[in-house]
C-alpha cells in the first residue's frame, strides 16, 4: 500500500481534524445521487465517440493507498485510506482507446450526480496518486464521502475531489465550464503544498476568510444527511 502524502507536518495553513466530516459548498448538501451502487460514468466532450465506462473497475488493477485529506476551508483529515482505479490507467486504457480525446483536450471537466463539478488539467489527473475511489477505509464508499465513486486528488484541495463522480469532459478549452459558485473560490489547479487556495485573492487571506464557516457547514451537511437517511428509510 502507498503512502501519498502522509508527512508528519501538515501544508500552509491546514489544521488536523479528529473527524472526517461530510462537507462541500452548501448549496450542494441537500443533494444526493440517485444512483449509489452501479459505477458508471461518461466521458465526453472534444473526443472522436462520447462513451459511456461500466466496466472500468473490473477491467483495470485496483490500489490502495493512504492519505491526508485537505478541504480549502483549513480542515485536514489524516490518514484516510482510499481504494480504487488509477486516473492514469483509466485514461491510457480505456479513454485514449475508446473515447479518442484531441491531443489539445487537456481542460478536464468532472461532474457530479448532485450538480456539483470542478475542473483539473489533465497533467495534474495523470499523476499517479489520483485515483477514482470505491472503497474508503476498506469499505464500500457510503453516500457521505462519495457512492458510488469518487475523485481523490491528494495533492490538490479536497474541492478537486468530486464526490458521485458522473462525467468527464475532455475539452480544448474551458467554454463549457461553470463554477459551481464565485469564481474566486475555483483555482484552475488548487495544489495544497502551493497554498492554491483560490484565485485573485492569496492563499493565506482565504484561510482566515473560509475558517470560520468550517463548523455550521459541517452541521449543515450532517443535519441535510441524516434527514435524507431517515426519509430513505420511511419509504
Ligand atoms: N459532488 C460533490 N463533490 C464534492 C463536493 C460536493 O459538494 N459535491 N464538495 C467538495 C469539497 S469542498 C470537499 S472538502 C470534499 C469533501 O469530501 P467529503 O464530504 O468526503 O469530506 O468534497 C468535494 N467534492
Ligand atoms: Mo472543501
């Protein structure tokens, strides 16, 4: 098992949390996937065929590795163990072949089944700690951190980590792309060792401006999970 990033000292202004909480943009944590078991996603955009993958956790080598887990807003969560495909595997294998990007199709569209979506460049997805994930912790990914599967981008801030993982676009530019909420809160690459926080504005600002939302947007997304859970479990 790989160990990607777990140093003894955490990045520019992280600080551990003992809890790994459900969390993201509040806009989003009332929303849920309708599918949470089937791992099938699309890859389209400026390719030679849209396609669509089902089989790419039974046709590619499973890993694991460990990590810490950083959101933007300063929380880290350390040590977390994720288990699935490799980024790079899935590309080289299936999407080269199959989807057939243009060579210039290097802006990376991820959406979600919530309507939530981010951009990476592929550079940065090829590296070889990114994964699209199944299992955390050696269990199946629940509905809170992900089902059916996820993103992790250790190196980059947890907003980069698309949870419910729907598509992938490859585009040759960024047209097609919405943030889902200010554009300063979207770095086009968002790598946590370079403090990549947002844009416009510097990493360090941005820390003192997003801590103290950590704690009502955690309560937020517990409050709008456990509601959820119980009405999928009265009907
Ligand atoms: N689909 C989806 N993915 C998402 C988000 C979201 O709201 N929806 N939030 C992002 C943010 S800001 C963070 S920090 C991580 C949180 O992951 P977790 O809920 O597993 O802790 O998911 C990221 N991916
Ligand atoms: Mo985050």
């Amino acid at each position: 098992m790989d160990a990607v990033n777990a140093s003894s000292c955490l990045p520019p202004g992280q600080r551990e949390s003992a809890t790994f909480p459900r969390f993201g943009l509040t806009p989003f944590a009332a929303r849920f996937p309708h599918e949470t078991a089937a791992k099938v996603f699309d890859v389209e955009g400026d390719v030679h065929a849209n396609i669509r993958v089902a089989d790419a956790f039974t046709r590619l080598p499973r890993v694991t590795q460990t990590g810490d887990f950083h959101c933007v807003t300063t929380w880290t969560h350390r040590a977390v163990e994720w288990s699935g495909i490799r980024f790079a595997d899935l590309h080289r294998d299936i999407i080269l072949p199959q989807a057939q990007p243009a060579a210039d199709s290097t802006f990376v569209l991820l959406k979600a089944q919530d309507g939530y979506r981010t951009s990476l460049p592929l550079a940065d997805l090829l590296n070889e700690d990114v994964l699209l994930a199944d299992q955390l912790n050696g269990k199946p990914l629940g509905i809170e951190h992900g089902a059916p599967l996820r993103l992790i981008a250790p190196a980059h801030y947890g907003y980069k980590s698309v949870k419910h993982l729907k598509s992938i676009g490859y585009w040759q530019n960024e047209r097609m792309y919405r943030p889902p909420l200010l554009k300063f809160m979207d770095h086009p690459r968002g790598r946590v060792a370079m403090e990549e926080r947002g844009r416009w504005f510097p990493g360090w600002l941005l820390r003192h401006a997003y801590r103290p939302l950590i704690g009502r947007t955690a309560a937020r997304f517990q409050r709008e999970l456990d509601q959820h859970l119980r009405k999928e479990a009265s009907t």
